[in-house]
C-alpha cells in the first residue's frame, strides 16, 4: 500500500543542516591545515639558488612539510611570484632587494642593508628572516696570470688599463647588463666602458668557462662560486665600495609563516650553517666535480647536524 511521504519535521531539518555544516566545516578545516603544512620554495636560475632551493625542500620535507620546489626563475620574476603568493619562501640577496626591488640608492653598511629591506618589504607582506654568513656579492674576475701581466687588481685598474686604449673583452648575463646595480652604474662609477664590441652576453654559469678558456678577458662571477678558485681566478678588489651587501637570508611571506608557526626556526637554522666559504665549496661540489645536487644537499645537511 502505497504511503503519503510525511512532511518533514523542523527538529530533523534544522539536525540535518547542523550534521551538514559540521561535515563541510571539518572538511574545510582539513583543506586549510593541508594548504598551511604545503610549502612552495622558489629558487633563481643558477647553481647556488638551485642548490638552496634543494637544501630548503630536503629539510622541510624531512620536518613533515609538504613541499613543492619552483627553481630556475629569473630573479625579478621569482620576486614578483612572492609576492603575488605563487611561491611561499625562497633565499634572497639583501643588495638584490635594495636596489632592484626597492630602489634604494643610499650607500648602506651591511647592517643598514638589511634593515631597510626588511621593513620596506614588510609592508609588501614578505618576512626577512635571519641573514645568513654568506655575502654572495657580484665580482669582475680575471685568469690570474693575464690580471697580474696588466697590473690589474682592482676595479679602479681595470678603468686605467681599458681607458689607456686597451680592448679587454667582458662576460655577463643579460640581467647584470640591466640591473640598476649591473654594468651601466658600475662603468659611471668607475669611469670606464665596454663597447658594444667588447660585450659577451650569456647565461651565468657560462660566464666561469668562457673565462676559464680565454674566450673573454673579464666576467661577472659571484664571489662564493666555488669555480672562482678551482679555476684560479682573481677577483678585482670594488676599491670604491660600489656593490652593496648581497646578505643571503631567507624571505617567506608573512601569511605562510603565520600558518606555519615552526617555519622560521627551521629556515633560520639552516640560515646560521651558510657562510663564504661553506656556499663556494657546496658550489665547487656541484660545479666543479659534478656531484648531484641532492648528493650535495644530503650531505651537507647531515654533517651540519639538521637532518
């Protein structure tokens, strides 16, 4: 016999809808701790920020963080995923972000640099966390042998030799040849200039062997790449102080590490194992005798005690 479906009670909607608002609140909650423990770390396209970007992933990763790894990207595009949220925390250059990002043209100490950078960035909602040892500042070097037949081991040289009338060749990446503290301020600084002719632009890391192989006089070097030494390079001496303080420290954004209150120590620990000499020979590692860079990262975060 067929029966009239009764009209539901009001007790057993109103039960209903509370058990449904229960479900979706405790699912909305698991989404949220599954976003707040998922990491994006970002890195910038050459050796030492690729092997960071590892060391960071690896660490997090062995911390319970999910984790994943964005590296390979130009600086000013890296900067700008930060700060639109698409990368949670990468390994920044204090110099880097005072003058490109900032366009602070003050001549700042190290300690002032990283000040300022810190509260200018705090108001873009981006974190400066403890700076690390480690100044990966820019460089101009030269095979030694052919610095020391020209009498050149300062930038200062260089402008004498090059202004004497004689035609050296230079190797840089496209961003230092635009950068506001690239090429062009670095030739008014010192009164010198490459021509057209005398410029060779290409990738970073090609810059070290197009030197190495005579190919160009001078080139553009971070001062922690570990090629520096393994290939006998000099660097030339900034006698006027022109490069800032390239602090390497890591930057999160100030949402993410709110959501992940143990972010910070973890990255600052990593932070107070870095120092000049620790970047070049990670860098040589990778560089120079051809280890794989979870190889490198593995081993450099067991012997520094943070796995």
């Amino acid at each position: 016999m067929f029966k009239p479906l009764l009209p539901r009670k009001p007790w057993s909607r109103l039960v209903g809808a509370t058990l449904f608002a229960l479900a979706l609140g405790a699912f909305g909650a698991s989404q949220s701790a599954r976003a707040a423990s998922t990491i994006t770390v970002g890195g910038k396209n050459f050796t030492e920020q690729v092997l960071l970007a590892e060391m960071t992933t690896e660490l997090l990763k062995a911390k319970g963080f999910d984790v994943v790894k964005k590296d390979g990207m130009g600086s000013t595009v890296l900067r700008q995923a930060q700060e639109n949220g698409q990368v949670d925390v990468y390994w920044e250059y204090t110099g880097t972000s005072l003058i490109t990002y900032n366009k602070v043209t003050d001549k700042l100490d190290p300690q002032q640099t990283y000040a300022r950078v810190k509260e200018l960035d705090a108001q873009k909602g981006l974190v400066w966390l403890d700076p690390s040892k480690a100044n990966d500042t820019y460089g101009l070097a030269m095979n030694r042998d052919v610095a020391q037949k020209l009498g050149i081991a300062t930038l200062s040289d260089l402008a004498k030799v090059l202004n004497s009338g004689k035609e050296l060749t230079f190797a840089c990446n496209s961003e230092f040849y635009a950068r506001p503290d690239g090429l062009r301020p670095l030739e008014k600084e010192y009164g010198f200039h490459f021509g057209p002719s005398q410029i060779k632009r290409m990738d970073s890391g090609l810059t070290y062997q197009a030197l190495k192989d005579r190919q160009v006089d001078t080139a553009l070097v971070f001062t922690t790449d570990g090629r520096v030494p393994a290939f006998n390079f000099i660097v030339l001496r900034d006698d006027k102080n022109f490069f800032p303080a390239y602090a390497l420290t890591p930057v999160a954004r100030k949402a993410t590490l709110d959501a992940n209150p143990k972010l910070a120590d973890i990255l600052n620990s990593l932070s107070a194992k870095l120092d000049d000499a620790t970047m070049a020979r990670l860098n040589a590692e990778v560089d120079v005798q051809k280890k794989s860079l979870s190889d490198v990262s593995g081993a450099f975060l067991k012997s520094a005690g943070l796995l």
